[in-house]
C-alpha cells in the first residue's frame, strides 16, 4: 500500500493534542510471550497503564531497539469491529490490514489499546449511540445526544509504550490527525502519516463520512465493489 507524506496537522488537532506528563514511567511491562497468529509470528508485550490501570498489548516484529521510522499502528479497541466482524466500522478489517503491512514489512508494533471502545465511551454507550444512529443521527450527533464526549481518548501511555519498546521515531498507520500530534507533542516524531483506509461499505459509509467531515480524518471515501 502506497505511503503519503506526513500531513500537516490542523490546528484544532495541534491545539487538542495531549501533552507528556511529568511521571517518566506511565505503563509498567507486565508479561511477554511468542505470539503466533494467521498474519505470521510476533512477540507480544502486556503492559499495565499507571494513568488508569488498562491493560495495553504491544504485537512486535523485528529489531525495535533505538530503530527510527518503525511502522505502527495505534488501534483501539471495538468490540463490535475485532471480534464480531461489525460492518457498522473499518476497525475489524484496519486491525486485520496492519498485522498483515507489518509481516510484510518484518519490523513493526501494532499497539492494542484497550478501554478506548467508542472513541473513549465504552461498549454500553457505543451501543446506546448505535441505536441513535439508526434513528438518523450520525456517530458525533449521538454521542452528543447522550451527554459524552465526542472522543475521549488519549494517548500518553500509548507514547510511553513505544518509545519504551525503543522506538526513536515512527511511520504511523492511521487516518487519524489527532493521533499524529498527540505522539508528536509526547515527545515520538512522527516521520510519516501512512494512509490505512479501508473501502466504505453500505453500513459504514455515513460514519465514516462524518469522521472526514467532522472529526477531520484524512479519507478518500472509496467504495467497494458492488456496494
């Protein structure tokens, strides 16, 4: 899949983006284990986050140690997407595309990050928005409807994690601008945004057209065939 330079970040994002806090140490390393998958063998790394207590998991392949340009992936967790195969979201299949960029490139991280379903809001008000949606609100419309967040991630431990892996810079694979400068104002440069779209389908086409038009995503909005 063809890379895109890294895109200028707007500045609502640059203003939004999540500082690195003054505690050096914010996820402890708690286990590690060979992980063998369908997409090739990794190595994966369980780490406990000091910010909230959330379990991360880091798959990893290839030399890390003090290695510039690394590719990565930041995805957060969906429930509905990576394990059920929603087609309400491109997650299941963006998890899925970055395990495979990685073995193909033989060095990378794809950095689970768990407690993060919904954009932050968990997997009960997820539904709740779900069923808004299918009364004709979009995805930031129904968040707002029920009182949350539009999106309450963050992703200073998620920073942490890799520089602690010994990564000095990354190749980042996301749509996602937000992402960018939060890693960027924690202190990991980013030398390149990698796009990572995934084709609309009938279900996610709205959704996905709202994260481009009112979250800022950087998209194309392809279709796939027969859709």
């Amino acid at each position: 899949m063809p890379s895109s330079p890294a895109d200028p970040l707007p500045a609502p994002a640059a203003r939004d983006a999540l500082s690195a806090l003054a505690d050096p140490i914010l996820a402890d390393r708690v286990a590690s284990a060979r992980l063998p998958t369908k997409h090739g063998e990794f190595v994966s790394h369980v780490y406990r986050s000091r910010l909230d207590g959330v379990e991360h998991v880091a798959l990893t392949l290839g030399e890390l140690d003090s290695q510039d340009g690394v590719l990565v992936r930041l995805h957060s967790e969906c429930l509905t997407g990576d394990i059920f195969g929603s087609l309400r979201c491109d997650c299941g299949e963006q998890l899925e595309l970055a395990l495979q960029r990685i073995q193909r490139e033989g060095r990378g991280v794809l950095l689970y990050l768990r407690g993060q379903e919904g954009r932050g809001i968990g997997i009960t008000h997820k539904i709740r928005a779900y069923a808004l949606q299918d009364e004709g609100l979009d995805t930031v419309q129904a968040n707002e409807a029920l009182g949350l967040p539009v999106d309450a991630r963050s992703y200073e431990a998620a920073a942490f994690i890799l520089r602690d892996l010994g990564l000095r810079s990354v190749r980042l694979m996301s749509n996602n601008p937000r992402k960018l400068a939060a890693l960027e104002a924690a202190g990991l440069p980013v030398l390149r945004r990698e796009a990572h779209e995934i084709a609309a389908n009938a279900e996610n086409s709205r959704y996905l057209a709202t994260k481009r038009q009112k979250l800022g995503h950087l998209l194309e909005l392809r279709r796939r065939g027969g859709d």
